[in-house]
C-alpha cells in the first residue's frame, strides 16, 4: 500500500522585518548578528494572524490543490507551541472552516518544533490501517521572543498542511524518531516567552537528535546520503542545517531548495515541513527526499519520501518561494504592534 503525501498547502504572513531594523534599536552589530545566524530578515504575523488562521489558510490550499471533498478527511492534526488557547483545540476550527464534518479524529499537539511531523506520522497509521480515507498534518507557529533576546533574531511565523493518503504524489517509504529528556528551551504554563540553554541547545541537543534519527533511518532502510536528491533539516538559524548536512555527508546543493531560514526566520513547528514543501515545488518524478524535524526537549523524526510520477500533473503555484519574495517589510514599531508585545 503506498501512502504518503497526496497534497500540500503552505502560509507565510506577508509582513517582514530586516535583522538590521532590530539591531538597531538594540544597540547590536547587525553583520555580527547575521554571520552568526545567517539569518537576514523573518516574518512577522499581522495583528489578526495566529496558528489558528495559518493553519486554516495552508489547509485550504491543501485540499484545494488535492481537489477533494473535505468530508472524506478522517483526521485533523495541528502541532504548535503557540497554540491560541491554552484550553481550546486549533484543530476544531481547522475542521470547521474546512467544512470536514464532524466525524472526524482531532487533536493539538505539541513537541517544540517537530509536532507538524508527529501529526504526519500519526496520519500514515491511520491511513495504513484503513481507518481513515485521508488525514490532515499541520505544522504552524508565530513563535515568541523576549524584545532584546537572541531569539528576536529569528522566531518567526508560518505553516504548512499536508494531505496524507493513498495514490500520494510522494510516497513516504520509511519514518523514524529519536527522542530523549533534553531540556534545552522550555516555557512554563503562564509564561509570554520562553527560556533557551543557550550553547546547550546545539550539540547534546540539535546536532545529538537530528544525526541520530537521520543515521537511524539510512541504517533502517539501508540508504546514505547519496541515495537522498534533497535533504530538509529543521532550521533554528542558518548555521545548523548546513553543519548538519556536512556531519551527515549531505552537500550544499542538496539542502539548498529548502532551506528558507534567511529569509524568513525560523518557523517553529512550520520550519522543517515548509523546507520540504519548497522542495516538493520543484521535485521530479522518482526523487528521493529526506527530511528531519527537530523539537526542543528533545526529538527528532526522519523521514524517507520518493516523489512519484503524480505529480507532474499536480498544481504548484504559487510556490514558497513565491510567497517568500512578496514580502513588506516593517519597522520595530510597527512588530512590536503586530506580536501584542506593547502592553495597556
């Protein structure tokens, strides 16, 4: 039974700000700041967009593109860290503006920023088992960060949602998740923003999780980097992915298509799965993919997609890059405004 991804849809808020424009209220070297991150400039939610819109907005291009009946969705699943209601379910409302129906599974979840992942692998089970005809994977964040933290730099916003299915325009042939008790960024119940392990969070954390799920993976299937046309990696900043892929034996080429972070900062749970949906605008028929999300605390999920002939006659535009280009730019007035971070 082949099932994998048979549609997906993507949101970026059309509102940016530059690295330059932050450092300079701070006082900071923005080249610093930019060859430290690699990042140049992130997105920025305006002041009616949350996880809640993002994930009905990359949904409905999902099932638009899929052209299918919203009703024969069995499962809606949205992971997030900035859920909009701490008691109240994102994936509710989803189904709703979708028109799904009520007779479906539904749940929040989250893992830091590797829950849109979760959601895809628990969609494939259900798929596999026959309980359910189609399900839905959402990965959307607007992340926050303290005003003057490290983490103004590149928390950001966005999402992606995909159709997972049979007769799939990607096939995913093999998953596998590494996960322990890291805790390397947390924030507590009631807490605006969160709290970092600074250098703590690179190598026993990112490096120690992405390497282990991807290595696990190739072991399981018996591939290595050269077998991938494309690898995703989550992106925290511009600096991991890269070094991750060279550790794993990936070249820059490889990563290239997907690796949006400089652009748009980091999207949280959006991060890794938006890369694969930039990817997925210009695969080609029998290219294979990898993809490993990363969450704080930690975890990791490895992916192995190879991309069918489907495809060629599914609707791609506008790609990420489309909407990444089409970005207006702010200033630190104006973001403060849009991420309610001026308080009455």
């Amino acid at each position: 039974m082949k099932v994998g991804i048979v549609s997906y849809g993507t949101y970026i808020p059309i509102y940016r700000i530059k690295v330059e424009e932050i450092a300079r209220v701070w006082g900071e070297s923005a080249e610093a700041i930019k060859s430290g991150l690699g990042i140049y400039q992130k997105s920025v939610p305006d002041v009616d967009e949350d996880t809640a819109t993002i994930s009905v907005e990359a949904a409905r291009e999902a099932v638009y593109r899929a052209n299918i009946d919203p009703k024969d969705i069995g499962a809606i699943y949205v992971g997030s860290e900035s859920h909009p209601y701490a008691v109240k379910p994102t994936a509710t409302i989803v189904g709703e503006a979708l028109g799904v129906g009520n007779d479906f599974f539904s749940a929040d979840l989250e893992f830091a920023c590797k829950a849109g992942t979760a959601g895809m692998q628990m969609c494939i089970g259900f798929v596999k088992s026959g309980m359910i005809r189609y399900g839905l994977a959402i990965g959307a964040d607007t992340s926050q960060s303290k005003p003057g933290d490290a983490l103004e730099y590149s928390a950001a916003a966005g999402g992606a949602a995909f159709v997972i299915g049979k007769d799939p325009i990607a096939v995913i042939e093999e998953t596998y998740s590494f996960t322990s008790d890291t805790p390397d960024f947390w924030r507590r119940e009631l807490q605006p923003y969160p709290s970092h392990g600074g250098r703590f969070t690179g190598l026993p954390a990112y490096f120690r999780h992405v390497t282990s799920a991807a290595r696990g993976l190739m072991e399981k299937t018996g591939l290595n980097a050269q077998d991938f046309d494309y690898a995703v990696f989550h992106q925290p900043n511009a600096k991991f992915p890269v070094r991750v892929a060279k550790m794993l034996g990936f070249t820059n080429e490889q990563i290239k298509p997907g690796l949006l972070v400089p652009y748009i900062g980091n999207t949280y749970s959006g991060s890794s799965i938006l890369g694969l949906a930039a990817i997925l605008d210009v695969a080609k028929p029998g290219d294979r993919i990898l993809l490993v999300s990363f969450g704080s605390g930690a975890g990791s999920d490895a992916f192995s997609i190879i991309v069918t002939d489907t495809i060629e006659n599914f609707e791609r535009n506008p790609s990420v890059w489309d909407k990444i280009e089409k970005g207006v730019f702010i200033d630190y007035g104006m973001y403060l405004k849009h991420r309610g971070k001026i308080r009455m």
